[in-house]
C-alpha cells in the first residue's frame, strides 16, 4: 500500500523484536483486526454482538470498509488471523463523509470539532490481545504508529470515545468527576452529549475529589490521553451494548507533532554525520 500513513518513520521506529506496527494492507487483515477485537469486546468484556457478529465471530460495523486500520502484527505468530495482536480504527473526514457521519456522532455532539479548520483523525475500537498487554510494547508501538500517522496527514486534533468499565456512574463517580473538573475541554473544542443520551460526569464537588486516587481506577487508555494533555467532553455515555461508560476525549497534536519531527530531525543529523 503507497500511502500507508505510517511510512514516513523509520522501520526501526515501527518495530520491535518480532512485532511491527502499519496499517492493514487488504481485506483478510481488516478482517484479522475484527477478530481480535471480537474476542476482546465480546468474549473478555462481555459486550453483546449482533447474531451476525456471533455467527462470524467478528467485531465490524459500516465503517471498517472505508476507515484506516492501524495493526500490531507479531511475525513470530505467523501470518493469519493470530498474527494481530493489536489494532486502532482511524477515521479522518474523507472517510466520514463516505460514511456521512463520524462513528462518534451516534453518542455526541461534535460540531465544534467538524468546524475546525485543520485536519481532524477520530480514534477507536482501541485494543490489545490479553497476552501481550502487560508488555507495553504492543501499546507503544499503536502510538508510534498513530504519531506516524499523523504526522503524515497533519492531523491538528483527534479525538474519539474512551470507556470506563461497567454501566452505573454512581460507582464511577469519583473518577467521572475528575475528569470533569480537571480535564474539561475548552468551549471551542468540547463534544456535548447527546440530550437523549447524556449522564452528568459533576457526581463530586471539585474540592472532595482524591486526583491521586481517580486517576488509579481510570482506564491506561485514559490516562495515556490525559498525559499527552486530551481533554474530556461534557457528558458521559453508557454503552449497554459493550457495558460500558463512555467519555469523549480530545487531543490536540502539537505534543505528538512536535516530538516526533524533533525525533526524526535528530535522526537525519545523526544519519548524515555518520
């Protein structure tokens, strides 16, 4: 595939050992990417599949035909279905306006977003196989692959749904809080939940609120948003289907943008010196 997305990083950047991270190539990968996510959101997360999706043990929706599909391929696992072991959904708006919508449209309002004047990329169907997430390399290099990524497009902000486990926000309230209070997106930037779908994420007064403890019981995948300095949307969203509670997330670039151009620039230095 020419325009992979991922090809302007050097190769030792987008892997490590036996594993290497690049988008999906043809069907049989997307369809490798759906199974793994299949087996993480049905069968370790209990999310509830269509009788299609049982039947093809498989996780896919109408915007896997037309979407990027970033993959953690381990070589050592051969090259079939089991040799996925991590994978990203990326939609910019080209493919959204295939599709007429962002995936993200269905839970929030996000036309401030749809009204910014760069590039935008939406995340999701973020996951990593059981046996490899203790690793950190899987993860990482999902995140080399996304910073390669956007580099390329020049994406200005992503954004996307994350999810808090469990579909009762009064358990979740103290990390549901902390996002709200200490991680609100700015007004030009902010989803909104939608009217019909909306749960108040303000369950705490700022001021009771343990930040040390919140953020122990808050997703990796959160946290590692919040670290490159994503914001929340106002509003949560319970997901009955995949049980779970859904926050929006939005991050702009620059931190990825910029450490990896400095990243490559002393890589070039580094090449023609040597």
């Amino acid at each position: 595939m020419a325009d992979t997305g991922t090809d302007q990083g050097s190769s030792s950047d987008l892997r490590m050992g036996s594993l290497e991270v690049r988008l999906a190539e043809s069907a049989a990968e997307i369809d490798w990417a759906q199974a793994l996510r299949y087996r993480v959101f049905y069968e370790e997360m209990s999310a509830v599949p269509s009788p299609d999706m049982a039947a093809r043990h498989r996780d896919f929706d109408d915007f896997d035909t037309i979407c990027d599909h970033l993959l953690v391929i381990d070589h050592a696992r051969g090259d079939g279905p089991e040799s996925v072991v991590g994978t990203y959904r990326l939609i910019r708006r080209p493919a959204a306006a295939k599709a007429g919508r962002f995936y993200s449209s269905d839970e929030y309002d996000i036309g401030r977003l749809l009204s910014y004047p760069g590039e935008i990329l939406e995340l999701g169907r973020s996951c990593v196989d059981a046996a490899y997430r203790t690793r950190g390399s899987s993860m990482q290099l999902l995140w080399r692959g996304i910073a390669a990524y956007v580099f390329h497009h020049d994406i200005a902000v992503m954004f996307g749904c994350a999810s808090l486990p469990g579909t009762d926000p009064v358990a979740m309230a103290e990390p549901l809080a902390y996002l709200h209070h200490f991680h609100l997106a700015p007004e030009e930037l902010r989803p909104v939940a939608l009217p019909e779908r909306y749960v108040g994420m303000d369950l705490m007064p700022r001021d009771q609120i343990d930040p040390k403890r919140a953020l122990t019981v808050l997703p990796p995948l959160i946290k590692g948003y919040l670290r490159l300095g994503g914001f929340i949307g106002d509003g949560a969203v319970i997901d009955h289907q995949f049980n779970t509670t859904d926050v929006s997330i939005v991050v702009k670039t620059d931190l990825i943008t910029n450490k990896y151009s400095k990243h490559y620039e002393r890589r070039s230095r580094d090449a023609q010196i040597a």
